[in-house]
C-alpha cells in the first residue's frame, strides 16, 4: 500500500553501544526514505562511535569494535545525513523514546544544527501497542504474515517497519483509537498528520521527559513531580531546574526545560 504523503517520510533504525541517550553512541543508522510519489531510497552507514562498544551490545546487534574502527565518525557525516533527512518527517520503531532523541544529540555532539520542530512524527511500535500489543518481530508476522530474518540488523529491521507502517494504515485506515486510560485520541488516517497524531501529539521533548496533558500544559513525565505544571513547579522549587540541568539529560531535554522556565519568568 502507498503512504498518502506530503513531504517526504524518513523512517530509520539505529543501532549504538548502549541505551543512554546522553551517553551513548550511534554504531549503525538506516533510512528508508520515502518520498511524495513513494519512491524508496535507502541509505545504510557503519559509524566509528569513538567509544568501546560493550560486548553485551554488540551480541545483540552483531557489530563489534573492529566492524567499525575503520568506518567514518558521526560528525564526519552528520552534514550528510542533516541535507538527505531535510524536509523530511521521521519515522520508526520506538523512535519517539530513542531512536530520535538519540539522533538529535549526536548531532548537536557534531555541532549540526536538526530542528526537528516542524515534522512529524510516526512510530509504528506505539500504533503497534495501542492496537495489538506485540514486538517488531510479532509486528512483522502479524501484519506481513513473513518472518523477520536479521533482526536487529539496522537495515533489516528499518525495511521490516517501513512494511509494518504501510501495513498498519491498510489494515486500520478509518478506525477510532482508544488509548491506554481509554480516552478517544482520533481516527487513523492515511495522512501523516493523522499517524503523528496518534504516534507524538503529546510529546513536549524528545525523549519524553516532559509531555502534555489533557488541558495542554506542559507535566512532568517522570520522578516525584510526575504530572504536575512543569512551569509550576520550576516556581516553588527554584533548586530542580539546577539539578536537572546538571544532571544525565539529554541536551534537548534541558533547553525544552529552559524554554518553559525563560517563559516562565517573562510572564511574571
């Protein structure tokens, strides 16, 4: 099935050391790129991550220090890869909670400059959850009705959502969507606005740190403060924003934070 798109649908995979988002690094990213007409590009790199790749991650994705020591460094191709995903919205699998945040920080560790405020998102693992519940691999056998060979593989995981997404507004196009609690948050569409809608309409940050909530205001999404005001907060205990700004947050995280706080003080 064709995807009715605007602008072009970057949906990616990355592969990397570990699962800290401020700490970890990149080893492997795939891209199918989707554009208008629904011609495919794909575009597959082996990154140096200047960092030791743990054994652990590497029997996971099979990729090991000396796979990639001779392979280009992020910020070698970040330019690159920065003008192939231009204008691009960004899709994938668990992305919203990983793959994109971690892709923003590398590239603000290369001194890119990626907005991501003006696209889309989709994430076919949170349409997956909310409709059926099940692993890419289970996504790939249910909808495709074939089994995934190379999982966790960048590529052969990145070509296995790009089958699941298609797949998904096929089988649900027209369809309302409950969420987890119950309450109505659309009806999927073969529009990207409406796969965004049920895959980010809520995300404040990147890696979901803050979110908003039903009224439109901007909670905490973790920790003691979990679903109050974070502007609220940020008044009455001055002390948080320091301690979160020195702490293990990703970059976008902290000036998402810093935003809401100058904004804060401006209306005072």
């Amino acid at each position: 099935m064709e995807l009715k798109l605007k602008n072009a649908l970057a949906i990616f995979d990355l592969e990397t050391t570990g699962t800290s988002i401020s700490l970890d690094r990149i080893v492997e990213i795939s891209i199918v790129k989707i554009l208008p007409n629904n011609e495919e590009i794909i575009k597959t790199l082996r990154i140096n991550p200047e960092i030791p790749i743990p054994l652990e991650s590497s029997m996971i994705h099979g990729i090991y220090d000396k796979d990639v020591q001779d392979a280009p460094t992020f910020k070698s191709v970040a330019k690159e890869l920065s003008v192939f995903l231009s204008g691009a919205d960004l899709g994938g699998f668990n992305c919203l909670k990983f793959d994109i945040p971690l892709l923003v920080e590398e590239f603000s560790r290369a001194g890119v400059d990626f907005d991501t405020s003006n696209r889309k998102f989709v994430d076919a693992q949170k349409i997956f959850h909310m409709m059926e519940k099940r692993t890419l691999t289970a996504a790939y056998k249910f909808y495709c009705n074939k089994v995934l060979e190379g999982a966790h593989g960048a590529e052969a995981d990145t070509l296995a959502t790009t089958a699941v997404i298609k797949a998904q507004v096929e089988r649900y196009q027209g369809q309302e969507v409950i969420d987890p609690m119950g309450n109505k948050i659309g009806v999927l569409e073969n529009s990207i606005d409406s796969l965004h809608q049920l895959s980010a309409s809520n995300m404040v940050d990147l890696a979901g740190r803050f979110v908003f909530n039903q009224d439109g205001v901007e909670v905490f999404n973790f920790g003691k403060h979990k679903n109050k005001p974070v502007e609220e907060i940020l008044k009455v205990e001055s002390g948080y924003y320091d301690w979160m700004m020195k702490g293990d947050f990703p970059m976008d995280t902290k000036r998402k934070l810093t935003q809401i706080k100058l904004r804060g003080f401006n209306s005072r």
